[in-house]
C-alpha cells in the first residue's frame, strides 16, 4: 500500500502528530478524537463511543462488507467495530505517520492485523485501493479538512455501486456562507448547500439527519477537559498550543451548534448503479 510522503510539510499532519503524542503521553486509554452523542447522562468517552455505532448503524455493516476508514485518529472507532461487528476488511487512511504507527501497532497487539489495516494516506486519493471496490466508507469528523469535489469523486470510484458512505460532518449554516470565500479552510468547511451540491455530482443523498442537538454537549465538553489537563500536564510546548488552539476551535463549535450557525449532520451516500 503505498504511502506519501505529504505529512511532512501538511500542518494538519504535524497537528494530528502532535494529538497523538499527547494522547500517549496522558496514558489515555481509549483515544477517540470526536465530540460524541449524548442522548443521557454518562461519560464522555461513552458518548465518543456512541457517535461511532451512531455511524455504523447508518452504514447497515454487513458480514462480507469491505470498508474504508478516512481521517480515523487513533483507530479507536475501527477497534470498536471489530468488536460489535462481523466485515472482512477494514483499510484506514490518515495523514499523521503517528497515528498510523500507534494503530497499526495496537491491531498487531490485538492479532487485528489481518482484518485492520492503516495507511498514511490522503483521504482525496485513497492509493492502493482498487475502483469498484469497496462497499461502505465513513468520515467521521474529519471531511471539513479534505478538498471536497475530489474527495467525493474519488468516494465514487471506489465505492462498488450501490456502495454507501456515511459521514458525520460539520458545516456552516446558510447564514455564514460568506464565509467559505474568506479562506481555504473554511472553503473546505463549506455550507450544507454547497457541500450538497459538490457530492450530488457522484453520490445520491439517502439521507441527512441533523445531530446538533447530541453533539452540541460534546463540543463544550471538550473545551472544559482541554482546559482542566493542559495546564497540569507533562506535554511539550508545541503540544500544548495545539489543544489551546483545538479548544478556542470547539468552543466556536459549540456556540455555533448551539445557535444554529453551524449544523452536524449524519449524512448518508450511495454510489448509484450507474456512474
């Protein structure tokens, strides 16, 4: 499976590097890196743990089901999968090295090497995988950093036809589409319509459910934990900018949510019979 060499010099490569290591070195045993689903009280981590199997469920896994996994963190949504679930094969593609390594070590710890599989890899390219070839792939927190229009495409080639794509993806409201032409970033972002617009050109919608309501809670509870352990932990410098900054981010998330300028949607695709 071929690799790239990108991570390098990509800021959202050495950002993840950074998530990573300070992942590791906080000991915290399970390393999920989304804001969850809160439908009761409980821990934040079960809540992580449910926007995952929130995501499997929209997928309908089925037992010979080939799978990709883009932008995956730690791998902790794939390892729960292969827990609750019967696939064949499961390929990760993620653009920090460190989160590569960190998975692709735990699935050979766990004898999960034959059925797990993570890549440093554009979720834009997906190299190594074979057109017509997979069968469900999720995004789960993650689209808003990929070039969309060639994401969605190369989703498309992929997908066998009939193929679904699950995403749990976040974008800005109508109300702040001025701000998709104020930078690449919150260009990737986008809003509901626009994104609408660039994945209909190779995908047909099944269906898009708002979340808001169940990640809002997640959002705020992500700032407040980052803001309890950074000051009192053991990380470096480089490190502790990257959780203030991830911090102020979901903070804006959270407002966003709450106000309804931002919209987290579980979004299913399919790849129609005919491309």
């Amino acid at each position: 499976m071929a690799t790239v060499s990108a991570n390098q010099t990509s800021p959202v490569g050495r950002q993840y590097d950074r998530f990573q290591a300070s992942l590791e070195t906080m000991g915290k045993e399970r390393k999920f890196l989304n804001y969850g689903y809160s439908v009761e009280p409980t821990t934040y981590e079960e809540c992580q743990e449910r926007l995952c199997h929130e995501v499997f469920r929209a997928a309908d896994i089925r037992a010979g089901d080939r799978i990709v996994d883009v932008g995956f963190g730690s791998g902790e949504q794939d390892f729960v999968l292969a827990r609750t679930h019967e696939f064949d094969r499961l390929d990760g593609f993620n653009i920090s090295q460190r989160q590569v390594t960190f998975a692709n070590e735990r699935a050979r710890r766990e004898k999960l090497h034959g059925k797990l599989a993570f890549h440093l890899g554009e979720a834009e390219r997906l190299e190594g995988i074979e057109n017509g070839t997979v069968d469900k792939l999720f995004a789960i927190e993650c689209a808003f950093y990929f070039d969309r229009a060639r994401f969605y495409r190369r989703v498309a080639e992929v997908l066998k036809p009939g193929g679904i794509v699950v995403l749990a993806d976040i974008s800005f409201a109508e109300r702040l589409a001025f701000l998709t032409r104020q930078g690449e970033h919150y260009r990737r972002v986008g809003t509901q319509s626009g994104n609408r617009h660039e994945w209909e050109r190779h995908l047909r919608t099944k269906s898009v459910r708002s979340i808001n309501k169940w990640t809002a809670p997640g959002a705020q509870v992500s700032v407040w934990k980052i803001l309890r352990v950074v000051p009192v932990s053991v990380l470096s410098l480089p490190e502790v900018r990257e959780w203030v900054k991830m911090a102020f981010s979901s903070q804006l998330v959270a407002l966003g949510l709450r106000t309804g300028l931002v919209c987290y949607d579980l979004i299913v695709l399919e790849r129609p019979l005919e491309l």
